[in-house]
C-alpha cells in the first residue's frame, strides 16, 4: 500500500471506530484497526517503507488515545518488525489466514501494551485489560477479514513469489 | 564512516524508528502531551471527518427513531435536556454551596461565594486505545477551554482536559488507572483520594486513615484541595469497604455516580485560574496525601 494511502485509510478507521465506539458505549471492547493495517504492511511493504508506515500508523493511535505517550507508536514499529520475521516462515496469501496472523499479531500487541502500561504506572487495571484481551483479539480479527479485501484493493504492488509453509 | 553510514542506512532509521517512541514512552514527560503543529494539523484533519460520521449515525437514528413531523419535538427536547443538565447540575452544586455557606458564616462569616461558569459540550468520540479512558468532546480553545479544567454531567464529576485544540479537546476519564482526585465523604468530611481502576464503573478509595469514620453507601464528593476540582461535586458512592484491623488506612471503592459508557453531553467549568494537569508533581501530591 502506498504511504498516504496506509495513513488516510488509518485515519478514517481510527475516526470511524472513534464515532462508532461512543454510540455502542464506552464499556465495548476496541478494536485493533491499526494491528491490521500493521499486519498488512508486513506482508507486502519492504522494511524500511513498513516501518515508517507503521511508525506513522502508531503515531496516529497514539494521538488519537488523548494522551500521547509514544507507546503505540513503538509497539507498531515494533510489531512490524516481527511480522516481518514471520513472514519469512509464513506465506499469507488468503483472508483466513491474514485473519489468524492478525490476531496473533493483535495478542503480542495487547499483551506488550498492557505490560508497558503496568510497568509505568503499576494500575490496577492489569487484570481487567488482560481479561478483555481475548474478545480484543476476536473483534480485531473480524475487522481484519472485512478489512482484507480493501487493503488488497489498494495495494497496487506485484505478486509475491512462492515462499513460506502456510498457505 | 560515511561509508559505514550509508552501508547500515536501513538498520539505523529502523532502529530511530523503534527506539524513538520507546524513550519518549520511558522518559514520559508530561510535556510531550502538549500538541505541536503537526499534532494539531492531524487533529484538525479527524475533527471534520468525526462530525461527518457522527452527522452519518446521528442521520440514520433520526430516521430510524420517528417521522419527520418529530423532528421538531426532538430538537426541543434535546434543547430542554441540556438545560435540564446545566440546572441539575446547578441544583447540586448549589446545596454543596449552600453548605458550606453556612458553616462558614456560623465560623467566621464569609461572604457567599459564586460557582464557576460551565460550558456544555457534546461527546464526539471514544479514544481507540484500550488502556487509556478518554474522550473527545466538540469545545476547545476557540471556546476559551484550557488544559487541567474539570468536566462534569448533572450526574457528577467525569474527568479532566487533557489536551486542547482549536475546536476541541480530549478528557481523561476519573476512572483511567492515572487520574487522581482529592475527595472527601460528604457525610462525615473525611478527606481522601480517588483512583481510576481503569474500568468503566469503579474508583478505589485511598489514604484514608482507618479510624476515620466512613460507611458503606456514604456519598463521596470532590474536595477541592487538589487545585483541579471545585469542591462540592458529586463523585460517586462507597460500595465495599475494607477495613483491617491492621495498618494505617483503610480502602474502598467507589461506585462512579456518573455512567462513563451513555455519556453524551457534558459541562466544562470553567475555572477562572486553570489548574496545571493531575499528573502535574504539585497537584498530584495535593491529591495523594488529601488527608
């Protein structure tokens, strides 16, 4: 996808889940949008490109969240990059299987977010965070299966070769 | 070494790129949360798109709640609620006041004291982040709002500005695992301190003494010694009590009074001396040792 594609499309699911979320009530779980645009990049940017774009993708989370830290930004990056790593064992090329390795993607992300958010201010909201991770995940994998057809709509990049054991 | 440089170009700006963010996170200044140009030109990129969505939904529950002919009768009574709002919220204000009104004139005859201006406000949107409770609401600085105001429904207190922008702003929730508030208990004056617990419908009482007096079902109420807060709001109601027949405090949680998740319209007051942020060392020490 190309960079201001990744961020207007960002910005538009972020605003969107935004809108969406204060009309369902505070208290619904979130959904990773961004995990998935992260996931997406990992599969079909190259490393420098992906990790700007996800830099940027992070950024925007994180000043969405109200109160930027730079948590989200780095976890981004970060979870890029081990997609990247992944992607070298797993070919991911039908929606199912985009849809397991986001929500992998989105479990490592959480689990990280949550742990970086208790090891700074030692809340007592580690327990409650952990205990919404799962249907998090759920949520974000089901947006990352509506999602998928539009990230392949634009993503104008060529065929990948035939590489990785999942298929 | 420019050689070398340009060999590992890849590495080193993914390394800036992972390692950036990460100080920024660890070294937490407060001061990062103050929006730059660039910030503030993203922001002002969402706000539009927001009321479009929220123009979209709200658009689509009209038609789906009544016929036009309504329409009329619903915008009054939106009307009519906010003012509705405003005059409860007035009301309850007001006795708290009133209160502490009289005990001051009975002690040292104190003029009667005006509350602070509000402001009303509409929700916009729910920050997407799971481990941060905040809000985004359609008032900022060009409606004369600053960082640190307290915002509250009729209900009672729901949180603080935290950031400001040109048309709006974003409020951190009473109930996120940062916020602090210094309270007391209406019935019985006892000073102490409200945390988030990061859900949605619960606060934790703290550092109030263990002989004092407090009881299940008692009113908790701002007390105003954090500089943030006016005193007299209505913060919530003590659940469940813990009380050991050890130590120096005992605790406590806090049924939040206002329902964080159905919020739509809230007030910003509008303090005259806007207070620094409750994670501003001065004020946050003021909230931790209220007693």
């Amino acid at each position: 996808m190309k960079f201001l594609t990744t961020v207007g499309l960002t910005l538009l699911l972020l605003t969107f889940e935004s809108v969406a979320v204060k009309y369902l009530g505070l208290s619904v779980t979130r959904i990773d949008v961004t995990v998935a645009v992260v996931a997406f990049l990992s599969l079909r940017a190259s490393t420098v490109e992906g990790a700007i774009s996800s830099f940027v993708v992070g950024y925007l989370l994180d000043l969405m969240s109200g109160r930027p830290t730079g948590l989200y930004t780095f976890l981004a990056v970060l979870t890029f990059l081990i997609g990247r790593l992944a992607t070298s064992l797993v070919d991911v090329r039908s929606a199912a299987v985009f849809v397991i390795f986001t929500m992998a993607a989105d479990l490592g992300h959480g689990l990280l977010a949550i742990f970086f958010s208790w090891l700074t201010s030692r809340d007592a909201a580690f327990g409650s965070n952990l205990s919404a991770l799962p249907l998090q995940v759920a949520l974000t994998g089901l947006a990352a299966l509506l999602l998928y057809p539009l990230f392949r709509k634009f993503d104008s990049g060529a065929e990948r070769s035939e590489v990785g054991l999942l298929r | 070494m420019l050689r070398l440089l340009k060999r590992n170009r890849d590495l080193i700006v993914v390394s800036v790129l992972l390692l950036y963010p990460l100080a920024t996170f660890l070294a937490r200044r407060p001061a990062a949360w103050e929006p730059n140009i660039l910030d503030r030109a993203v922001l002002a990129l969402t706000a539009p798109v927001q009321r479009a969505f929220i123009w979209t939904f709200d658009g689509a529950r009209s038609l789906w709640k009544g016929y036009a002919a309504l329409r009329g009768v619903r915008a009054e009574n939106l009307g009519l609620r906010e003012e509705n709002q405003r005059l409860r919220s007035d009301t309850n204000q007001l006795a708290e006041v009133r209160a502490e009104n009289d005990r001051l004139r009975r002690l040292l005859d104190y003029a009667q004291t005006s509350p602070d201006p509000q402001l009303a406000a509409r929700v916009l949107g729910v920050n997407p982040a799971a481990t941060i409770l905040s809000l985004r609401i359609d008032r900022g600085e060009s409606d004369g709002l600053r960082r640190g105001m307290p915002v509250a429904t009729a209900d009672g207190v729901v949180g603080i500005v935290q950031r400001v922008t040109g048309s709006f702003a974003d409020v951190v929730l009473i109930t996120d695992p940062n916020s602090k508030i210094a309270v007391k208990v209406q019935r019985s004056r006892v000073r102490a301190t409200a945390t988030g617990k990061g859900e949605n419908r619960a606060l934790h009482l703290e550092n109030a003494l263990r002989t004092e007096d407090v009881q299940e079902g008692d009113v908790v109420v701002t007390s105003g010694t954090d500089g943030v807060f006016p005193p007299g709001l209505l913060v919530g109601r003590i659940t469940s009590l813990q009380r050991h027949n050890y130590g120096m405090v005992q605790s406590a949680d806090i049924l939040p009074a206002v329902d964080m998740t159905k919020l739509e319209e809230v007030l910003v007051i509008r303090t005259r001396a806007a207070p620094a942020h409750v994670s501003n060392p001065q004020a946050r020490r003021a909230a931790e040792t209220a007693p």
